[in-house]
C-alpha cells in the first residue's frame, strides 16, 4: 500500500505489504514468548503487526485497513505463521476503529484499534502509564514476520532486531513535516538493522516498556542510512485510545 504527497518525498511508503515484510539484521525470537504479538492477516497473509493491549482490542496502523484489504484477520499466539500451530488462534475483527483525524492527516494520525469479536484469555501489553519524553540513544528492540535484508525473501518466523532511538529534531530535519515530534519517536538508520515493508503496526520497546509502534520508513530500501525510520509514540494517543476501550 502506497500512500503519495506531492511535496518534498513525492512517494512515502507506508510499511504495509505481505512478502515485503520483515526485520533486518535481527534475529529469531524465541518460539511462542510473545503471543500478546498479533499478526494482521487477509485471505491468510499477513499484512501489519499488531498487539493486544486489553482483552478484546488490539492496536495497529490505521493504514492496514485499505481499498484492497477490506477486513483483517487477527492471529495471535504465532511463531511462524505459514504453519497451523497448536498454538494460534484465529480471531475476527467487530470493529475498525481509526483516529478520526486520519483522513485528514494520514502520518501524524496513522492509529487504529481493532475490537475483536472474542474476550481473550491471552495476556496483553501494558500502555504507558503517561505521555513523557523518550531520551535518545536508548536500546529499544522491535519484532516482526519477514524480510531479512531489503528487496529479500519473507521468512515467516518471528524476528526481533535491536536499535537506538534517535534526537526528535534530527528527525525534524530529515522527514520535515512528516514528522512530528509530539506525536512520533524515531530510530537512528545504521544501514544494518531496521523494520521493514510490512511491519506496521508492530510494537517498540524500550527497557522493556512499551513505547512506540512501526509506522513509516524510507521507500525501497528501509536500511537507507540518511533517514530514520520512524514510530508512533503510543503515550501521545493514550486520552483516545482509553476513550475507545473504556
């Protein structure tokens, strides 16, 4: 899914797209220890991370839901999704639920929350407790289904890739106005570790605290050293995400 503006980066791609998945200079994380870990499927391919942040919704990127994918499934409890695991469970979506000020501001409002048709059983990430400022430099780590290197094969076990966060306003310079410090948290680009195509969606940690969620990297090749790749900070959206899941 490619979404365009007619500005200084004519084509910002969002990081949404089956085979195109994947985490870049990581490695597999170990078999079943993040079941909390959705993988968003249509017609059984995955498409977006997601996570599950109560016991009946589950928050990913708005952009996950488009004019091609017209419903979403959600898998959870998977480690390599090309298989039918004992431990996956399929589940489907009641209802879509996008920051209203999406249409209007695809980037700075790229969030959505799904509400799924069971109650689960399944332990969830816990939110931030506040909307603070994440310092740069900190060890973060990100997982997700696919690519290990740019233009790559998918592989469908779950991989996770370490990375340092970048200064907000470096970030400023390089994205402009696509960025938004308030509302997004970046990555310094190494040219060896990085999200990539079709990990939207999927959730940031840092000392072991959730703080961001996979949104936007350079297009054709996420490992492109001169811009960092770019997150929702989760903390800015905490009044509308409980608002919703009461």
């Amino acid at each position: 899914y490619i979404k365009t503006y007619f500005c200084m980066f004519p084509h910002i791609f969002f990081i949404n797209g089956g085979l195109e998945s994947g985490i870049v200079g990581g490695k597999e994380v170990k078999p079943h220890s993040r079941p909390n870990m959705a993988s968003l499927q249509y017609r059984r391919q995955h498409k977006c991370g997601g996570m599950l942040i109560s016991d009946d919704y589950v928050l990913t990127s708005a952009h996950c839901l488009d004019k091609t994918t017209n419903f979403l499934e959600v898998v959870l409890g998977a480690h390599n999704i090309s298989q039918n695991e004992d431990s996956q469970q399929i589940i489907q979506v009641d209802k879509y639920i996008r920051n209203p000020k999406y249409e209007n501001d695809g980037l700075t409002y790229d969030i959505m929350l799904l509400k799924v048709l069971l109650v689960l059983k399944w332990s969830f990430f816990w939110l931030p407790k506040n909307n603070e400022d994440i310092p740069a430099h900190v060890e973060c780590s990100i997982a997700g289904w696919g690519m290990k290197k740019p233009g790559g094969r998918a592989s469908d076990v779950l991989w996770e890739v370490s990375l340092k966060l970048q200064f907000s306003f470096e970030c400023k310079n390089k994205w402009k106005h696509h960025f938004n410090s308030e509302k997004m948290i970046c990555s310094v680009s190494d040219g060896k570790r990085a999200f990539c195509q079709g990990d939207s969606g999927s959730p940031l940690f840092c000392d072991s605290e959730l703080k961001g969620m996979a949104a936007y990297t350079y297009p054709y090749d996420c490992t492109y050293k001169k811009y960092p790749e770019v997150y929702m900070k989760i903390s800015a959206f905490l009044p509308w995400i409980k608002k919703n899941i009461k």
